[in-house]
C-alpha cells in the first residue's frame, strides 16, 4: 500500500485495518516515495510487516518481498 493516496492516507487507511477484527491479520507492505525514518516508524508501530521505498527497489525484488510475506513461492 502506498502511503500518499487521494482521499485518505496511507497511515489512516493501515490503522482502520489494523483495528478490524476482521482485517488485522492481512499482511500490509508499504511501498512509498516517502522514506523518512519517522514515517517507516510509524508504519511499523501502526501493524505494517514491511516498508520499502519504491527507488531503491527493483519490479522483481517487490515481487520477492511480497512473496515472502505471504509464504508463497
């Protein structure tokens, strides 16, 4: 999920998540321009299971990232 979305925020939409009982468990990667460490840290306190910035990752290394956390091959 990105962070900077049109009507709402990233953060707000990962914490609405986050406090469904029904949708707390599905895994969230934020994949962001941003990368300042307060917002990296305040994905992770929010229940994200990864942040990646989009300009230092690779289309396949997302895939990989995205892969892992769901356990899939």
């Amino acid at each position: 999920m990105d962070l900077i979305l049109p009507s709402i925020d990233g953060f707000e939409i990962l914490t609405r998540l986050k406090a469904d009982q029904n949708w707390r468990s599905i895994p969230v990667l934020i994949l962001s321009n941003l990368g300042r460490q307060e917002d990296v840290d305040r994905a992770m306190s929010l229940g994200a299971e990864g942040f990646m910035i989009k300009a230092n990752f690779t289309l396949d290394e997302i895939v990989q990232r995205v892969k892992e956390i769901l356990d899939v091959e």
